[in-house]
C-alpha cells in the first residue's frame, strides 16, 4: 500500500514552468507505475503523464513536448515538469500509483495540487 502527498502547486503566468512533486511512503514504490492526472472545474478527470515501472514515459497529445514525466525511486518520489503553460492547464492536479502501470482508475492517488495559470 502506498500513500501519496503532492506538492509545488500555485498560481503563474501562461508561459510559466512549475515542478509538480509526489512523495510516497509505503513499500515497494519501484515497483509501480506511477502517474499524474487532472481535473478542471466542470470537466473529466485526464491523464497528463504516465510514467512506467520500467522507467518508459507517456504522454498525450495535450501535454506532448510541454510536460515532463520522471521518478526517483531512491526517494520514493516522482515529479511533473510542466513548461510553457497556459490558462487551459488550470487545474487539481493528482498523482497516482497502481503496479506495473497506471491505469484509467489507478488503486493509489494524492490529495490533489492546484494550478493555476493565469493569462
């Protein structure tokens, strides 16, 4: 089982970078996949970023060429660069775990980060 806490939220200007960081405790962190999501008010929760156990990341097209998926599994930690943002990427922003690779609905989430770009 694994707890996940967020961190590094807040309010920038569109064109602005922010590094997003999710700690986990818990047992076995290199062996999940871990991932981080968003919700924006009025809108479905979406996957920004995924990154596997394996280390292999994922992105889609939103996000694509502005966002950046690592992990350091000697801290129990993965982050989120985000570059070049603009007032669409406003938003909770969630980290999530589930093993091997994050899914739609993963087991394991933080308790959110917000982010807000303003224009």
């Amino acid at each position: 089982q694994l707890q996940l806490v967020e961190s590094g939220g807040g309010l920038v200007q569109a064109g602005d970078s922010l590094r997003l960081t999710c700690t986990a405790s818990g047992r076995a962190f290199a062996d999940y996949g871990l991932g981080w999501f968003r919700q924006a008010p009025g809108k479905e929760r979406e996957l920004v970023a995924r990154i596997n156990r394996g280390g292999t990341p994922y992105y889609p097209a939103v996000t694509q060429g502005r966002f950046t998926i690592s992990r350091d599994n000697a801290k129990n930690a993965f982050y989120l660069q985000m570059n070049n943002l603009n007032p669409e990427d406003t938003a909770v922003y969630y980290c999530a775990a589930e093993q091997l690779v994050v899914t739609a609905s993963p087991d394991y989430w933080g308790q959110g980060t917000q982010v807000t770009v303003s224009a």
